[in-house]
C-alpha cells in the first residue's frame, strides 16, 4: 500500500526495512466457499503483531460458521486447540496432519485400511491462551486419521495423511476424505484468481478507511462474477471450478458494449452465460505447481533510503 504515515501507522511496514524505504503490508484471511469459489468471510489487519497471525485472525471468525460446517484447510491450521475450539463452536474440521506428529496405523481403533481413530493428549498451554481458558480444554480428543494414496501415471505413488474430526467411517468414508481434501487445491486457485487476477497485489488508496474501502469493493466485484461463473456451470451442466476465472471477466467486459443496445435483457444474460460456460479450463488433478517464478526481475539497485533523500542529493541508485 502507499507509504504515507497515516497508513504506516495502522499498518506497519516490515521490521528489518528502513523507514521510507519499505511499504506498509496488510494481512488478509479469506474463506472460500468450496462449491463455487465465492468468498464468505475475511478479516484483514496489520502484517506483524501480537494477534495479527493467520491462526489468531481464524479463531476470531470462527463464531461466524453455522454450526455443521467443514472447514477444509492445509496443515498451518492442524494446530490441536485449533481442533478443539471448532469443536466448541460445533463445526469439523478436515486439515493435513501437523508435521510435528507421526502416523502409527498399529494403534488406535481400526475403522478399515489406513483408516483409525486414534486420540491425542492435550500439549502445553499456549502463550496466547489463559489459564482459565486451558483449564477447560480436554485433557485429550479423539481424531480420525486417513492415509490417502494418490496414484498419478508417471510418478510414485504420493502418500498423504489427513485429520479429520468425521468420525463415523460409514456416513464420510476414506474415499469422501480423500476426494475432499483433494479439492483443497481450489482455495490457491481462487487465491490467485482474488489476489493477481484482480489486481489486488498493490492496493492504491492512501488511508486505512479507504484501504479497507477498496477491498470490500474488490469483494463484492469477485463474489459477483463467481455467481455468474457458478449460473454458467449450472447452464452447461459442469462444475464452476472448470470455468475460468479470467475468461468470465474478459467476457464480461466484452458483453458491456451490448448493454447499448435493444437487445433484450434475459436474452443477453443468456447469451453471457453460454459464453463464459465456453472457457473452460484444463483438468489436470494433482498438478505440481511451484511457488516460482520464469521471468527475472530487472537489474535496478534496491531503494534503500527515502526517494526524496535522492532528490536532494542529486544522486542516483547504483546498481551492487
């Protein structure tokens, strides 16, 4: 965001950067509907802090959920009393298990072929937690552990584990785990369609308020065409994460110039909704693809004092 001190005051830059040098950073939570991709709640706040984490901002949301709802999530969110408060708020929880724990398939009560229930003891109070609060945890929790095998043509068999607070192995069987936690690939897409797609990397507006302003707009114009994207799919009978992101908005902006003309409004809604059906994107499951990055950046020096410290030194950076 713009580094003016105003917004640094609410939304610090980072600490090892000099001041002016760097820009101030917002940390934003999103959730993502897994059957369309819309987003259903968020919180933002600043970048560092006491409370400012992802686990922090996820626990102070969790009071929005209905109760019987599943989160899916990846591992950072495998934390055990993380686990235990979406319980008290009555909501199950289906997340990869935490790398700090290991997988005996030996113990725990046998619900089928790398399928058991095993329980784990209560670890040691976090600083963020009272001692009134941890006092009131169980002393364990029961979870049940999936090993899911994921078998692609060309490559070794890829072996996963999944936790899950699903317990009854007839109504979510493995396979119901494993297809969901599948899926779980779709929340960095829809990451990447909010966030690069949008142009929401660089938020331009130079006071918190306003700040905040331009990502609930931001929202509202991805929740919008989501909906037309989830129409779509129920039009040409297919899944709305087959339909892309980025062909619906090209199409939308395509289809403003018929607005201008006597064309009936239901037929041109139609007609959108047939044509962003059309782009339709690759079924690859199980893709690998890299946090990376082919084009390199330029060969400028790094800013590292204030841009009008420049100006009146009549200097230029230089390249290291």
């Amino acid at each position: 965001m713009p580094g003016t001190a105003e917004m640094l005051a609410e939304y610090p830059q980072e600490s090892q950067q000099r001041p002016g040098v760097g820009f101030p950073l917002a940390r934003i939570l999103v959730v993502f509907s897994l059957a369309v991709g819309a987003v259903v709640e968020m919180a933002i706040g600043p970048y560092q802090g006491k409370g400012t984490g992802e686990t922090s901002m996820f626990r102070r949301l969790l009071h929005r959920f209905s109760v019987g709802d599943v989160i899916l999530a990846d591992r950072y969110f495998s934390g055990w009393f993380d686990m235990v408060l979406c319980g008290a708020n009555r909501l199950d929880l289906v997340v990869r298990m935490n790398e700090s724990r290991k997988a005996d398939f030996r113990k725990g009560t046998w619900l089928g072929k790398d399928d058991h229930i095993i329980r784990i003891k209560r670890p040691s109070r976090p600083q963020w937690m009272s001692v009134e609060d941890y006092s009131e945890c169980p002393k364990e929790i029961e979870l049940r552990e999936v090993r899911i095998r994921v078998h692609q043509k060309g490559f070794r068999t890829k072996t996963i584990i999944v936790h899950t607070t699903l317990l009854d192995a007839e109504q979510y069987t493995k396979e119901d785990i494993g297809k969901i936690f599948r899926q779980r690939w779709n929340a960095e897409l829809n990451l990447r369609s909010l966030k690069t797609t949008m142009h929401m990397e660089y938020l331009r507006c130079k006071t918190p308020h306003r700040i905040r302003n331009e990502f609930y707009i931001n929202l509202v114009a991805y929740n919008l065409i989501r909906r037309a994207i989830a129409l779509a799919a129920i039009q040409a009978d297919t899944k709305p994460w087959h339909v892309s992101f980025k062909g619906a908005i090209q199409t939308l902006n395509n289809f403003l110039a018929i607005l201008t003309t006597p064309i009936e409004a239901m037929q041109w809604c139609l007609q959108l909704l047939y044509a962003i059906a059309a782009h339709e994107v690759g079924k690859r499951p199980d893709r690998v693809e890299p946090r990376a990055v082919k084009l390199r950046p330029k060969m400028y020096a790094r800013l590292s004092k204030p841009r009008a410290q420049y100006e009146r030194l009549g200097k230029r950076p230089t390249n290291c």
